[in-house]
C-alpha cells in the first residue's frame, strides 16, 4: 500500500499545485470584479427569496429555494467542518483558516454564477422533473461545441467519479474515526482481516452497513425525498452544532483574540507544524476551504437547478449564501474552538482533534457533541452527493445508469468506513481538484452571460414587476 500512497501523494501534489489554487481564488476575485460585488449587494435579497418572498409555485421545478438551498448545504455542511478544519490547521497550521475565509468570500461569486448558469441551463423532463449543473450549461451554453461537449462530459466524470470520495468514503470514515474517540474500547476490541497487514474492526463495518441502508432508503426516492430530509436535518444539525461551539467560546472569550491574531499572523508566516510553512497555510486553507464549500467545484448547481423557479439570478443569490453559512460561521466557529482549547497542540488529527477540543471545552462531555454532529452532517452529505452523482451518471450514460450508480454508491459507503483515512483524504481531493478545473473555466467564459442576466435581473426587480409574497 506505500507504493499506491506514494503515487497519491505526487498526483495531489500536482492537482492541487499553485496552479489549481491560483485557478479557484482567481475566478473568484475576477467574478466578484466582473458581477460588481454580488455577494455583498444581493445579500438581503438572498434571504428573502431563501424565507420564501419570491415562491411561485407554479413555475417550471421540483422544489423550493430554502430546500434547495438545505440541499446544497446538507452536501457541504458534513465532516468539512468538523474534520477538514481540523486537517487544515494539523497540516498547514491556524493560517490555513484566512485561506478558507478568503476562499469563501471570493467563492460566493463563484457559487453565484455556477448557480445562475444552472438554472438558466438546465433540462426539464417530460415529467416536470429538471437536470441541470455544469456538465449542461458547459456542453450548451459555450459557443465552441467541441469545446463545450468535452467540458462537459469531463466535469461529469469527474464528479460522478469525486461523489465516491468527498460524498461518500470520506464521510463514513469520518464518523468512524469519530466514534473511534468515543468508544475507543469498542473500537479497538473485535474485527477480522481479510488480508495480511489490514484489520477490519467490527465498530467500522457495524458503521458503515448501518450508514449504506440509511443512506439506501432516502436516495431511492430522488430528489423530492432528498430535499424533504435534508430541509429537517440542516437546521437542526446546524443550531445543534453552532450552540455548543457557542457555548465553548463564551466560556473562553479572553483567549478569542489571541486565536484570531494566530489565524492572521501565520497566514502570512511559516508555522512550525508537520511541514506547515506559509505555502502550506495557503495549500490546505484553500484545499479544505473548497472541500467545505465546494465553491467552483460545480456540485451545488446541481441540486440548485432543481429549484422551482423561473428566474436563474434569483437562484444565484439564494446559493452564494452557502459559503457564508458553511464556511464563514461553521468552519470559523469550529477553527476557534480547537485554538482557544489548544487542541491543535495534541496528538489527535480530523474528527479525533475537534472532538477533544470539544472534550475539553465541555466539561469532559463535548466529545459526544461532536460525535453526534458528525453523524448527521455525514449522513446529510452522503444522500445529497448521492444526488449529484446520478445527475452526472444520467449525462454520460442516460437513465438506466442511475439505478446502478445507487447501488455502487451504497456499497462504497461500507468500503469507505473501514479504509484509511488519509488515503481516502488524498483521493477525494484529487477528484475535487479535477471536477472544477473545466467548471472554472466554463464559469470564465460564460460570465458575460451571467452579468447580463444580473443587470437585466437587478432592473426589473427595482421596476417591481416580481410579485412578493
């Protein structure tokens, strides 16, 4: 296995080199330049379209803009923000935290315009029900056929293949690593191996059969069945979490502003943690600031597609708000309260260093906050990446692929919960990094599309021609 982890390791290195990094934060800032700031002057309309002002259940969708947008979410808001903030700062060191706050704000840009393309490109079926996302707006909406076709069908099998990884294996074995804190005892007590040099424990696959038929009953009802699920369990997840974290940083509000300063010093200065230089700070915070929010990787524009709207613009507000929940709030949140207890001091990495942080900052009891959280927020990204990787299946293969696409997904749920973590890390981003270098340069050139629809959106919606419920 040293010789697949080696091969890994050189390919991630190169995937996710300046070049990638320069690619993602790029497009964000030219978006944000280009759409005049959108994130920052469309912000209050994205919460009233999200509470439901702007519904018109009559047009053309299959759900709401709050369960599209619980959709997205319920894909981004997993172990991202209880195990990759975590990652973030073991292997590039508190810094790497202002490259995912960075990384967010240029990619509610991103997420904007990858949303209002979508939309704006997306296909309804005869039955009413849509498709849409990049793998459409890249192979329809570019000029340049070929161009667009190989675009297309390279971000669908990017993303059919990245949904095994960043929605799937890394999830189960996240809750694994988790529950392995807890239940230490029951985690290293039973299992068998298959092969020399490999044991499974019965506490993994227990896990991941238990995640595989959970996850197995809701996916098989599509997307409404998604949206229903993922509209309980987002904001129950969400306050759960974001309460606890809240709690922890009341109890040590003197240490908030060192924790801060720390984040902003070794953005820009070499820590001296497991290779943590500068250009690491920069390497993780973007890598597992886009793993949280998934900014110009082209995911959510598949579940926002799916809202019930005929207005592209409209969608593209409600979905830059993902990067601020998830990122901004979320992920600041849990990288505060691993550096005000210390625990990026201790031995433990992912899941393990969030959960003693919590430990530590809940009386001794906070591990079991954490190990909770981590088993809705992967529960909710596995049936929601479930959703993005038919979509993509469907595109390359037609229909009769999607049945056998769940069936995979479900089984390399289990697979995932009793593999390697930083071997499954490796491959998802990889993927990641895959998926978003033809939806960015699709977004490049189709951002004159979506500012056209911005202005003519934004003068309309000042002429009140929108009725407002």
């Amino acid at each position: 296995m040293e010789w697949l982890s080696g091969l890994l390791d050189n390919i991630h290195g190169f995937v996710w080199g300046w070049s990638t990094i320069s690619l993602l934060v790029g497009t964000g800032l030219f978006l944000t330049v280009r759409l005049l700031f959108v994130q920052v002057r469309h912000l209050g309309h994205a919460i009233a379209c999200v509470l439901g002002k702007y519904d018109q259940p009559e047009e053309s969708g299959d759900i709401s803009h709050f369960k599209a947008l619980a959709t997205a979410l319920s894909a981004t808001i997993g172990t991202g923000n209880i195990a990759g903030v975590a990652t973030a700062i073991a292997l590039g060191g508190p810094g790497a935290v202002f490259w995912m706050w960075i990384t967010a704000l240029v990619g509610m840009a991103t997420k904007f315009t990858s949303c209002t393309l979508a939309v704006k490109y997306r296909k309804i079926h005869d039955d009413g029900s849509a498709s849409g996302g990049p793998m459409y707006y890249l192979s329809t909406g570019l000029g340049h056929k070929k161009l667009g076709t190989f675009l297309g069908i390279s971000f669908a099998l990017f993303g059919m293949i990245a949904s095994f990884g960043i929605g799937n294996m890394v999830q189960a074995n996240e809750v694994v690593n988790g529950l392995g804190y807890l239940l230490p005892e029951v985690a290293q007590s039973g299992g068998f191996s298959p092969w020399e040099g490999f044991k499974i424990s019965w506490l993994s696959l227990a896990t991941g059969l238990t995640l595989s038929f959970m996850t197995g009953i809701v996916i098989l009802g599509g997307i409404k069945r998604i949206a229903n699920v993922a509209g309980v369990i987002v904001p129950f997840m969400c306050s759960f979490y974001v309460i606890g974290a809240t709690v922890i940083l009341i109890l040590n509000v003197s240490a908030i502003p060192a924790a801060f300063a720390q984040i902003v010093k070794y953005a820009f200065t070499p820590y001296a943690v497991g290779g943590g230089v500068f250009g690491s700070a920069i390497r993780y915070g973007v890598a597992r600031g886009v793993f949280s929010n998934e900014s110009g990787l082209g995911s959510a524009p598949i579940a926002h597609a799916a809202a019930q709207t005929n207005e592209p613009v409209r969608e593209g507000t409600v979905a830059m708000l993902g990067p601020l929940i998830d990122t901004l709030i979320i992920c600041t949140m849990t990288a505060l309260v691993i550096l005000v207890t210390g625990a990026n001091h201790s031995e433990f990495d992912g899941g393990a260093m969030t959960a003693h942080a919590f430990e530590k900052g809940l009386f001794g009891y906070g591990q079991y906050l954490v190990g909770f959280g981590l088993m809705f927020f992967a529960y909710s990204t596995l049936i929601a990446w479930s959703y993005y990787g038919d979509r993509c299946a469907e595109f390359l293969f037609g229909e009769k692929a999607i049945p056998i696409y769940r069936w995979v997904y479900v089984g390399c749920i289990t697979i995932g919960a009793v593999g390697g973590l930083r071997v499954i890390w490796t491959i998802a981003d990889i993927f990641n990094a895959l998926m978003a270098i033809p939806n960015l340069i699709g977004l490049i050139l189709l951002s004159g599309v979506v500012a056209r629809e911005t202005k003519r959106y934004c003068s309309r919606l000042k002429n009140g021609e929108f009725k407002k419920i």
